[in-house]
C-alpha cells in the first residue's frame, strides 16, 4: 500500500475536521483539504482540482437538485404554515417536561421521517427543547444530542424514510425504499430503542451530578436575538390564556403522511427518485391548500426554500468534490481492495467501505454518492440480496458520517443551539455514531444468516 498516500488521506481528512471545527466554510474547507489530497496523492493539482473535484461536484449537483430542491422547499412552507411548529407543540402537551428528551427526539423523527428538510427540523424544534429542558432543569448540552440523534440516525436510515440516503442506494441497487424487509424495520427500532435510552440516561447523570439549565455564554453573545425569542417564548409559555394561531395537528401532520404514503406507493412502480419528486410536490401543494390562510408570503417561502437548498446542496457537493478527488489517489484504491478482499461477510466490505468513505466525506449521502458508484458494481457480480445491500448501505452511511466536521452537526451545535463542539459532541457521538455503528454490524450478521 502507498503509505505516503495513505498519510495524506488521513491528514487531508484531519485538516478538515479541523477547518470546520474551527469555522471555515465546509466549501473552502473542502477545497483546501483536496489540494493537500492531491498534493501528497502525487495527482497532478490542475488536473485534481478542475477535473476530479469540479466533476464529483457537478454530477452530485445535477444527479441530486430537484431532490434538495423540493425537500427544502417542503420544509419551508412547512415552517411558514407553523405546521412544524404545531407538531412539535402538540409533543410538548402530550408528553411534557417529565420526557423532555423523548419529546424532543420524537418531534425531530416525527418531522424528519415526513420528509421535512433537517435544518427546519432543527431550528423549528429547538425553541420547544429550550422550554422542556428549562422545565425539567435538564442542561442544555443535550439539546444538540436529543436534535441530532432524531433528525440523522434511525429516520435517515430506516425502510420507507423519504430521506435522500434512502433513495440513493435505489439508483445502484435497483430496489424501492422500503427495501431490507424485517431486518431494516429492526435495525431502526434498536437504534432508536437503544440510542433513546442511552441519551436519557446520560441526561439523568447529569443531572444527577448537579448540571441545571442554563444558556451557554457563546449562545447568549453570538445569538442575542434568538434569545430573546426564547425569552418571549417562555414569557408566552407561563400564561395560560395565551393560545398561538397554529394549524390543528391532524392537519399539520396530513402532509407529512402523504409524502410517506405516496413515496412507499408509487416507489413500488417507478424509478424512486420520481416518486420521491411527485410525493414532495404533492406535500407542498397540500400543505398550502389545507393552510393557506397561514401562508402568507408564498413566493417568498418558495425563494426562501430554493436558497436553503442551493446552500445545503452546494455544502454536500463541496465534500463529494473532496471524495471524488480522494478516490483517484492510489491509496485509496488499495483500500477498497482491502476492503473486498477481507475475511468474513461479503456484506461486511460493504459497510465498512461505505462508513469510512461517509466518514472521510462527513456526509452520508455524499459518502453514498462516492462509495456507491464503485462498491455497487463490485458486490452486485457476486450475487448478493439487493435489498441487503440496499438496508446494510444507508446503516453505513450513517455512522461515522457524524464526526465533528457533518455540516448539520456543525450546524446544530453551533448555529441552532450555541454550543460548543467541547460541551455537546460526546453524547451526540454516543447516539450518532457508535450506536449506528453497532447496528450495521449487527444487520451484516442477520443478513448473513438469513
């Protein structure tokens, strides 16, 4: 193996967890990370940058827009109608501050599953977890991990999930996105069972050991007006006659069952990503009927939406570019013949080779985008069950995708929520990365022995 080359993909993946640790745009991050890459790779840069980089970029983007368009657009009007807020409201009611973690995770899954774009998710349920925790005196650390942990992990990855990491391994395995049968229903339920538990128990220490509520500093410095939301928020919380003007929730959540129902149907008869495009035009389009007088900007919720997808998009597409450069190094092609060629399961090289590259990329579906391409074809000719591979590859993707440089980790913690990655990431590394990462091990073992 091509050790110079190897040392250069760990450093240029360092590098970039450190950029974006420290701030830097994902896009010049990734950027940076690639000249490193092709630098030490021994790849000619012109050659890395403008043809490898700019081509994994471009192909992503033209492969994936309407997709991020449409799921942005739909969070958005989502958002617009206080649909999102309804929800997320009514899980505040029902199950209250005594289950302020579950109530937070299970708005962010109800939301997330539905199809509702996750930086809506994110910043439409964390005022709701602020009132929870403050309630409950839980600290807010964990909010990015209660956020996280139900809007990437179980609903991201589970059979029916009209999340892109679901649909992308339709386009190489030839399956619907209900594929992986018993075992993927499984898979998400111990995900979620386990991954639930272990973040409640980890709040319950804390709180033991004497944390309380309180604000962080950096949220209080750099997000004065968010706080001062939060603060009208409470304010309104603590009078009982105050009632917000909200949709009812059976029809805030209609439109999310649509996208769910019609994507599962019509996914069973058509190319997956077409139903996926017709179940979220169908979504938006119900949303603004049944709603419309909570509607009032509709074209600048649909300006809005179309921004919020070229930004995500455009972060997705910038690492995708740092993958498709580091696949041209030698190094990395000695890797996946390691990982074809190991001991044990067939499905094992799969997964693992689809977490590391997730990992490397910090993206799952742009992991997918990199990894799929060339470790599809591989284990297809071997005659492997589609919908195994289908199920074992979004489990992949969503594991060590979530390493401190994700961009809706980075997002969450910092932006949404005001953390720091030194006081919020362990526990959003114990739901995100190492229970997922169990998981899939787990559903390579049962689909190797069913």
């Amino acid at each position: 193996m091509d050790f110079v080359g190897l040392l250069g993909l760990v450093a240029s993946l360092a590098l970039l967890i450190y950029l974006t640790m420290k701030g830097i745009n994902i896009i010049i991050a990734a950027l940076i990370s690639s000249v490193l890459i092709a630098v030490t790779g021994g790849l000619n840069l012109e050659t890395a940058i403008m043809d490898s980089y700019m081509a994994g970029f471009t192909d992503y983007f033209a492969s994936w827009f309407l997709v991020f368009l449409l799921g942005a657009i739909f969070g958005k009007i989502m958002q617009e109608t206080k649909s999102a807020e309804s929800i997320a409201q009514w899980i505040k009611k029902t199950l209250g501050a005594k289950r302020a973690v579950f109530a937070v995770v299970a708005a962010a899954a109800i939301m997330t599953y539905g199809g509702v774009s996750l930086f809506v998710v994110g910043f439409a349920v964390y005022p709701i977890a602020v009132s929870l925790f403050r309630t409950a005196n839980l600290p807010h650390r964990f909010i990015p991990a209660a956020l996280v942990f139900g809007s990437i992990s179980f609903t991201m990855t589970a059979p029916g999930s009209p999340e892109i990491q679901n649909i992308i391994p339709t386009e190489y395995f030839g399956t619907t996105p209900t594929a992986g049968g018993f075992i993927g229903v499984l898979s998400a339920l111990l995900v979620m069972v386990i991954g639930g538990l272990w973040l409640g128990r980890m709040v319950k220490k804390a709180a033991e050991n004497g944390e309380t509520f309180a604000l962080p500093t950096e949220f209080s410095t750099a997000n004065s007006e968010s706080a001062a939301a939060l603060e009208q928020e409470e304010q309104q919380d603590r009078i009982p006659e105050v009632v917000k003007d909200v949709p009812h929730i059976i029809i805030a959540i209609l439109p999310l069952v649509t996208v769910i129902t019609l994507l599962n149907i019509l996914g069973q008869y058509m190319n997956p990503t077409t139903a996926l495009l017709i179940a979220l035009t169908t979504g938006i389009f119900l949303a603004c009927i049944l709603m419309n007088k909570f509607l009032e900007e509709f074209w600048d919720s649909l300006a809005t939406g179309t921004q919020n997808a070229l930004i995500a998009l455009a972060n997705t597409c910038a690492v995708v570019g740092f993958g498709s450069v580091a696949a041209q190094v030698a190094a990395f092609d000695s890797l996946v013949d390691s990982l074809v060629n190991m001991p044990g399961p067939p499905l094992l090289g799969l997964a693992i080779g689809v977490t590391v590259v997730c990992g490397i990329t910090g993206s799952a579906s742009g992991g997918l985008g990199i990894a799929l391409p060339i470790l599809a074809p591989i284990y297809m000719s071997q005659g492997l069950d589609p919908g195994a591979m289908h199920r074992v590859s979004a489990l992949a993707s969503g594991g060590i995708d979530s390493l401190p440089h994700n961009g809706y980790v980075v997002t969450t913690v910092r932006a949404i929520c005001g953390e720091s990655h030194k006081r919020a990431y362990k526990p959003i590394f114990a739901v995100s990365v190492v229970v997922p990462l169990l998981i899939m091990f787990l559903a390579v073992f049962l689909y190797s022995i069913f």
